[in-house]
C-alpha cells in the first residue's frame, strides 16, 4: 500500500479543517471564537490604506527597539528565537501576510506581533509580560489576544487539504496522521473524561495530518477531551469523512481498526516497517516543536475556550517554518 514511499524534500509552497471547538460529545460542542468585536470594517487596515511590507531585517530591528529598555541586548538570531522562537523572516512572513488578507486593525503594529509571539513562547505571568512590553497589562492582553485569533485565522489560507497532493508520487497513501495532547485547566470535581494517558491529568487533544511527499501540514482537528475523544474516534470525526476513497494514511497502532483507511505497522509487510518508522518519526518531530512554544507545553492558564486558537496559531507558524525547509528531512 505503501510502497514506493517518497523521500522527503523541501518544498518552497504551502485546509480542510474543524472550527475551534472543543468537543466533550457528539451532541455538545463549545465554539472557541472571541474578540470578533475588532474584524468590524471599520477598524481594519483596508480601509485606511494597506501598510508598507516588513523585513525581517526590519522586525529584527523593531525587536531590538523593544528590548533595549532591559539589560543587556538583542544581537543576534538566537538571541531572537530565545525570545520569540522563529526567526525575523518567519515573523514577518507572518505580518505581511496578515497584511495582504487586510486582516489587521487600524493601530496594529508589528512590535503587537513580537508581543505575542513572545508570550507564546516564554509564557511569564503577565507582571513580567507588562515589564517586557512597556505597557499595562491590559494593553498587553488586548493585542496578544487579538494577534492570536489574527495567526490562527491564517490557517485556511495555509494548512490546506490539497497539500497532499504537492509533489504527488500516485502513492495512494499520501499522509501520516497522529494525535498531540496538551495540558488544559483544571477542575474539581475532575471530570475522567478530561484525563490525557500521556501526562496523567486533564489535556486536550488535537489531531494533526501531514503530507508524506512535502512535510506540510494538510489538517488540523480540535481540541477535543482527551479522555472522551481516543485517536481514531477522533479521525472518524472528520479525516475519514474528507479523504477520497481509495486513499489510506499512515498512523500507530491506535488507529487499527477494519475497513478503515488507516494504515499500521501491522499492516505492511516487513521489510516497509522502517520506512513508516521514519516517516512516523518525522511526524512525532513536528508535534514536539509544538510543545517548543511554552503556552502549549505548560498547562494553560487562560480560558479553555481560548486554547484553539493558540494552537492553531502555533500550527501556522510552524507551517511557515516547514514551508522555508526548518523542519523537513532530506
């Protein structure tokens, strides 16, 4: 089924994809949408002109204006993944494509998106965020939780369906699938079907598809209960519905199960094992640069109903990433 399997290479492009919901059962759902009050016409920047494009040079050179306030100084590209995990490139791929979708609020400035790409990958509490950002707290909150629903949103535009399909060899089996959890709030009494068997405590989980050919993201699925949403319930939720009959995708033996299209290393032949365990191992490399980004690695301190949108900002960003090579395996 899996034979031949294509090595994987660079690829210079990037969804089918579920809203932000989380879902405790078939018949309830919670939508994890807020802060729509800002995508008013009227406060978005393609009514008052589209902005010039950034550099990454630029927003390297906004990033040292933002720390020069502390000790020390920004002087070099680890300096800046230490704070803000991507490089400027990244993150100004990032804005001047928010830019292009004329998505941005009229007073959004790129040192809003440092902010809150440094709160996603540092986490502080938000005594120290205000310190590092040289406003109030609110502020801070304000433009970190609007940049995260503006990242997030970017997922249609790049975390497609159809990337499969990019540098197709006519392998009928053209995806690795896998679950990722993440620690969520809380709360008593505790509620078992909250409980993650990866970490032993409440966690939401995602689902996460990628192209075997290009290393894209093709899907992204959540969150869902960790304990009331196993993996393949969860790909029966949606992937089975959208992949076309006659395709198959790659998975751990958690997706067995007949007349499904899922394919297990209890399904191939020996001598193909070790090609799924490094095309499995390439997956399980990018679920773990999720965890990369602190507000995904640390329990979440916010409101649930905000934890999609963080992950499907991450994801993004990490879509960027594969897309200039970071992460892809030759």
């Amino acid at each position: 089924i899996i034979a031949p399997l294509r090595t994987l290479k660079k690829t210079g492009s990037t969804t089918c994809h579920q809203s932000r919901i989380l879902r405790d059962d078939p018949n309830k759902s919670i939508l994890l949408r807020q802060h729509n009050h800002w995508k008013d016409p009227s406060c978005c920047s393609h009514n008052s002109g589209s902005r010039m494009r950034i550099t990454a040079g630029a927003v390297f050179a906004i990033a040292q204006t933002v720390f020069a306030a502390h000790e020390g100084s920004l002087e070099s590209l680890e300096d800046f993944k230490g704070l803000f995990k991507v490089t400027p490139r990244i993150a100004a791929k990032a804005w001047n494509l928010l830019d292009r979708k004329g998505a941005l609020p009229r007073y959004a400035r790129p040192k809003h998106l440092l902010w809150t790409l440094y709160h996603m990958k540092c986490y502080d509490i938000e005594q120290v965020n205000k310190i590092f950002a040289g406003t109030t707290r609110k502020t801070f909150r304000k433009w970190v939780d609007i940049f995260v629903e503006l990242l997030a949103d970017l997922e249609e535009n790049l975390i497609r369906f159809d990337n499969r399909l990019i540098n197709d060899n006519g392998a009928p089996t053209k995806l690795t699938v896998d679950g990722t959890d993440f620690r969520s709030p809380e709360y008593s009494p505790f509620d078992p079907g909250r409980m993650s068997h990866k970490f032993a405590a409440a966690g939401f989980r995602y689902e996460v598809a990628i192209a075997i050919a290009t290393g894209l993201i093709c899907s992204i699925n959540g969150p869902f209960k960790c304990g009331n949403w196993p993996d393949l319930k969860i790909a029966r939720d949606h992937l089975h519905e959208i992949l076309p009959q006659g395709e198959y995708y790659l998975a751990d033996a958690g997706y067995r199960c007949q007349h499904s299209p899922s394919v297990t290393k209890f399904d191939i032949p020996a001598h193909e094992r070790e090609d799924m365990d490094r095309l499995m191992a390439y997956h399980e490399t990018i679920n773990g640069k999720f965890k990369h980004w602190k507000i995904l690695n640390d329990r979440f301190r916010g409101s649930e109903n905000k934890h999609g949108g963080a992950f499907f900002a991450v994801a993004v960003l990490t879509q960027l990433e594969i897309a200039e090579g970071m992460h892809v395996w030759e």
